[in-house]
C-alpha cells in the first residue's frame, strides 16, 4: 500500500493515469452519442463525436496542467475552455443543409456542440456530470424523437424505385399533386429495406404530413399504380 502511495506521488505517472482514464470517458460517453447519430445515418456520426470529446478533453486537462505546474503564472484555465465553446460551431455549421424550405442537421450541430461540453466536464474532472449529461443527451436524440414522431401527423412511406434522380421528382409531383406536404426525401440503407418485399434498384423514404387521410390513401394509390416503383409501404 505503501509502495502504491509512492508511485502516486510521482508527477509523470498520476498525470499519465488521469489522462488516460479521462480519454477512455471521453470515448466512451460521445461514442455513445455518437452511435446514435451515425445510426440515423446524419453527417457527423461515431467518429466525428470522439474526436470532438477528446479534444475537449484534451484542451482541458491542458488548462488544468499548465496551472498547476506553473501556478506563478496565474493561468486562467476556463479561458482555453471558452474557446472550445463558441469554436466548435464552426464544425457544427458543416452538418447543416438547407433543402429549399427545410433545414437538416441541427440536432447533429446541437450534438457536437453537447458533446463538447462533455469533454470539458470530463477534462474538469466532473465525471458525474458528463455522466449524466450523456444520458440525458441520448435518451433525447433517441425517446424523444420517436414521442415527437408519434404526436405528429407524420407518416413514413417507404418506396422501392428502380432509378433514383428519375423517381424522386415523379414521387414529388405525385406528393404535390396530393396537396401533401413532403418533409424529406432520402435514401435508406440495407437494414431498413427489410420493410419491402421488392428492393430491386434502391429505396427511397419520403416523410410527408397530411391533415387528412384521404389524400394519404390516394397518395398510395398513385404511387402503387407508378410503373416506376416496385414497391410501397407505410410506416
């Protein structure tokens, strides 16, 4: 025990175990995050979120090092801090996408901008509050998203289309013509093309709102009738 305390009293190996342990919660709280965003396959996903926590994290611990190594100098370390801060919405600005008059990614930015946040806590030394901050995070990016969805009127039409520049401007004539409104227009990947019997080509979700079911229903009904689209279904 004794022998533990001394090892402890060295410099180079208590920073050398604080860092490490504090880049393994930084990767692990907005790998978690992350995760999720690369799940719902949005610009900036799992890897992006780690880099952004480590160098949080880094920048930090730097502001916490510098001061008690060079204590005379008087270091103001929530100033290194507050560069992380407003700087990162540099990056954050690089997930946003204007698509005429719907704007995409700012929960990614919000996220980055979180998980920022959570790599100074963990540079700080307050793990609870990472800790916490991680959860409440995710639990928003993935509950509250599926309680929104469900309180909207929104709906979900998976389509299977043999050609993707061609359907996706007849899907939106037809959608329009519907007097529907279109939220977004994108193209899944192959865990959600199980929905569909024929995938044939690709397949495309359109996420539509409509305050009445009859022009969901004759929606369909063109969409089916298409000689353009294998298959349709509604989420």
């Amino acid at each position: 025990m004794e022998t533990i305390k001394n090892l402890w009293e060295i410099d180079l190996l208590r920073i050398s175990v604080t860092v490490i342990m504090q880049m393994f919660f930084a990767v692990i709280f907005s790998g978690f995050i992350g995760y999720e965003r690369e799940h719902s396959h949005r610009p900036a996903g799992f890897r992006t979120h780690i880099l952004v926590a480590v160098g949080s994290t880094l920048i930090m611990s730097t502001s916490f090092f510098l001061s008690e190594m060079q204590p005379e100098l008087k270091i103001d370390v929530t100033r290194m801090a507050a560069q992380v801060v407003s700087g990162i919405g540099f990056l954050g600005a690089g997930t946003i996408i204007r698509d005429g008059f719907n704007v995409k990614g700012l929960t990614t930015a919000a996220s980055l901008w979180a998980v920022s946040c959570i790599g100074l806590a963990i540079g700080a030394r307050f793990y609870i509050g990472a800790l916490i901050a991680t959860v409440v995070i995710y639990l928003t990016l993935n509950v509250l998203k599926k309680i929104t969805d469900k309180s909207a009127d929104k709906n979900h039409i998976y389509i299977s289309v043999n050609e993707f520049d061609k359907s996706s401007l007849h899907i939106q004539s037809m959608i329009k013509k519907c007097g529907i409104e279109l939220i977004s227009l994108e193209i899944l990947y192959t865990k959600e093309k199980q929905r569909l019997i024929n995938t044939d080509g690709g397949v495309l979700r359109a996420t539509i709102f409509a305050s009445d079911k009859k022009n969901v229903d004759l929606l369909l009904e063109l969409l089916r009738s298409s000689a353009e689209i294998n298959d349709v279904y509604i989420d």
